[in-house]
C-alpha cells in the first residue's frame, strides 16, 4: 500500500510538472526529468520494502543490503534521467 501511494505522488508531480511547461524541447527535457525521479523513487521503495521484508524475517543484515541496493539503483535512474534531459535539451 505504501508503495502504491508512494508511485501515485510520483505520477502525480509528473503530470502536474508537464503542464506548466511552454516550449516544446523544455517539455521533453522535463519529461526525461521526472521519469528517471519517478523511476528513481521506484527503484528506492522496491529496495526499502525488500529491507522490511527481509528485517521482519529477522535479517537485519540483508535488509540493510536491500536497502543499500534500492539506493544505489534509485541513484543510476535519477543520473539516467538526468542525463536524458539534458540530451533532450540539446536537440
């Protein structure tokens, strides 16, 4: 559920953001933007919800683990992304 939510908010931004945007290649840009966050905030609760999982299970050590690998994953989206945009700001 709190997954869910979490995405829902995401997506919601992302919609938001797109509208106040004027100029064609901006729009793009920030498109590229807010998905690689959008993926970014994804990646780091898919590795905070294998932490709780595995924390519940008792091990503490692989939940850090998973936590660390939802964070560096979420942190390789958001430099996609960025990146992405700032191809799309080049075009």
């Amino acid at each position: 559920m709190r997954t869910f939510t979490i995405v829902a908010i995401t997506f919601l931004f992302v919609f938001v953001g797109i509208q106040r945007v004027a100029q064609a290649d901006e729009v793009k840009a920030a498109v590229e933007d807010m998905k690689g966050k959008a993926n970014a905030n994804i990646e780091k609760t898919k590795g905070e919800a294998k932490a709780l999982t595995e924390e519940a299970k008792g091990n503490k050590v692989s939940g850090a683990m998973e936590r660390a690998k939802g964070k560096t994953k979420a942190a390789g989206e958001r430099i996609k992304g960025e990146a992405k945009e700032l191809k799309a700001k080049t075009e």
